[in-house]
C-alpha cells in the first residue's frame, strides 16, 4: 500500500471528523446541552469514521489490514481530527466573548449539586478556573485528553477489523 494513499486517508477521514467534532460541540454549546446525553453521539460517529476509513483502506489493499498498519492510520486520524478540532476551538473561544462564562456556570451547575461542597469552595474553584479557560493551555488539555480516548477507541476497533480480516484468512 503506498504511503500516500494511506496519507489521503488519514487526512481525508481526520478533516472529516475534526470538523464534525468541532461544529457538534459548538451545536451543543450554543443550544445549552453541553451536559445532555447527545455529546455521546460525538463517539458514535468517531467510531463510524474509523471504520469507514479501515474499509476504504481494505479496498485498496484487497482486504488486508495488518494490525501495526492498523494502529498507524488509526492513530494518526485521531491526532489530525482532534487537532484540527482543537484549533478551530481555540479561534472559536477567542471571538465568543460568552463562551467561559457558560463553561463556568456549568462548573457552578455540578459543584452545587454536591452537597459536601461548600459555597466559599465553590467560588474558590471558579476563580482558579477562570484562567484556566483564558489560556490556550485548556485547549491542549482538551486535545491531549480526547486523544487519548480516541486512540482507545481506535486500539478497539483496529483489533476488531484486523481479527474480521484474519477471520477470513486475507490478514498477514
């Protein structure tokens, strides 16, 4: 397989991806359901993505997917997708001069239904946050975090793909 079809891939499914993750979230923000159910849907799709990439790579390779080669692609795609997620994030919170303040209310909403959290503790917090959301270091935290559970997901699904392809006897 040439390294550049499998370049194309990656940046093909990570743009794909990056950009749906980012708009999603901005959806969720903008419509105040941050907290609800249907950001899981944002794995639903990372998932899809990852599949969809791994068959389109079995295309071109007549069904085979190496487990290394698996990882590699997988791999990558998530860094490309989050980073360019991450990125459209930060110029996003930059120009929305509301954004921190819905970020802290929502850390307001959960520490107050905490009983055991007092209310000086609760002001403590949001004042060491809110410079935690200035900083662009939030967004690398976020980056570092969502890539971290997407290479999860992706270990998941490159060794369910590879385990079909060597099911049928194509894996190497």
């Amino acid at each position: 397989m040439s390294n550049s079809i499998t370049k194309d891939l990656v940046l093909k499914f990570g743009a794909i991806y990056g950009v749906f993750h980012f708009l999603f979230t901005i959806y969720l923000y903008r419509s105040g359901m941050d907290l609800s159910p249907w950001g899981g849907l944002i794995y639903v799709v990372e998932i899809a993505a990852l599949v969809l990439m791994y068959n389109e790579y079995k295309e071109h390779t007549e069904g085979s997917l190496p487990f290394k080669r698996a990882i590699r692609i997988g791999g990558l795609m998530i860094v490309v997708s989050y980073a360019l997620s991450s990125l459209f994030n930060l110029v996003y919170v930059l120009f929305d001069s509301k954004f921190i303040d819905r970020q802290l209310e929502l850390v307001r909403i959960q520490l107050e239904a905490n009983p055991e959290v007092t209310p000086q503790e609760i002001e403590t917090v949001l004042e060491s946050s809110q410079w935690v959301y200035q900083l662009p270091l939030f967004q690398l935290v976020q980056f570092v975090s969502l890539t971290a559970l997407g290479l999860i997901l992706m270990l998941a699904i490159a060794t369910f793909m590879r385990s079909t392809s060597r099911n049928r006897g194509t894996n190497q």
